[in-house]
C-alpha cells in the first residue's frame, strides 16, 4: 500500500488557513485534518479536540520532553504544535492528510517530512490581509501590528516552499490545492 500525501498548507496569520481548510475538507471528505495542539485560549466555537488540542503551558512543555510533536513553534506569546503519532499511522494507512500551521512548523516539518507538500496561502493583498485579522475584533491594536509585521517576514519565507495559492475566493483556492494534490499523486515518484 503506497503512503499518504503529507499536506501543509501554511501563510501568514490572517491570511484564511482554517476557513480554506474547512471548505476544503467538505471538498475532499477523504483528507485527513490533523488537529494541533495549542497553549492559546479557545476562541468563541472552538471545541477541544476539534479545532486544537487546547492545552496549559505545563502540559505542552510535557509533550516537548516526552518528543511527542512533529513541530512546535511559538507564536505571539503562544505554543502551537502537532501531535507526532497521528500523522504517521494517518501516513502509514495510506491516507492524505493535511497540517494547516504556521509557517515556523512549517518549516520545522520540512526539516523532518521534506517529501511533504508544502503549499503556501496568500493574500490577495497585505491591505486586505490587515482587513481580515481587524475584522476578528479579538485583536488589539499592538497584537494588529505585530502581526502584520510578522506576516511580512513570513511571506519572505515563501521559497521553502512547492505551491503558492492565493486566497482570493475561497472555492477557487479549495480548487487550486485540490489541483496540486491530484497532481501530487499522479507523480511519478523514484
């Protein structure tokens, strides 16, 4: 049985990584969501376990010792990581799944998986970028700024990786990184 594809879809915070990838698994019901692990509070919806393993900085500085995630990263004062055993038996069952991260354990991921599909999210513009993270209204004005600064940076980082799909309209983005996965299996692989 062949392996899964790892997916990593990542970009600058802001930029709609959870929305593409929640119209994306309505798309491709097959492909596996690899939920994350997060020090960070449950924003207004999220369930545990659901949209993130939500858990007390003591408990993630546990699963970094006991080398229980594939990346982690700090990211604005919080720990975001994902759960190393998932992925592996999801990859070993011959099953796509995806990681939608940051781009630091992006990166990281790359180091360890560097067979992964790496795509990266963009915005249409860094004007609509600052629009999309402003209208969560969950942000101060210095967390806006810092994370604007931050998404600059991030975009730099963009030859690391295989795609860059711009998130413009949401169904055409799903059917950009649709494409990229069809593709993905139809390599001819050494």
């Amino acid at each position: 049985m062949d392996k899964g594809l790892l997916i990593v879809l990542s970009g600058p915070s802001g930029v709609g990584k959870g929305t593409v990838c929640s119209a994306l698994r309505k798309q491709m019901p097959e492909l596996v969501y690899s939920v994350s692990a997060t020090t960070r509070a449950p924003r207004v919806g999220e369930q545990d376990g659901v949209n993130y393993f939500f858990k007390s900085h003591e408990q993630f500085q546990e699963m970094i010792k006991n080398d229980q995630l594939l990346e982690y990263a700090e990211y604005v004062g919080n720990y975001y990581g994902t759960p190393r055993d998932f992925v592996e038996e999801t990859l070993a069952s011959g099953k796509d799944i995806i990681l939608e991260i940051e781009v630091q354990g992006a990166l990281k991921v790359k180091e360890k998986f560097p067979e992964g599909v790496f795509i990266f999210l963009l915005p249409p513009s860094l004007d609509e970028l600052k629009g999309r993270i402003t209208g969560r209204g969950t942000e101060s004005q210095d967390t806006i700024d810092h994370r604007m600064t931050v998404a600059v940076d991030e975009m730099n980082l963009i030859k690391h990786y295989d795609y860059a799909v711009v998130n413009d309209e949401i169904d055409l983005a799903c059917k950009r990184i649709e494409s990229i996965i069809t593709a993905e299996h139809c390599k001819v692989r050494k």
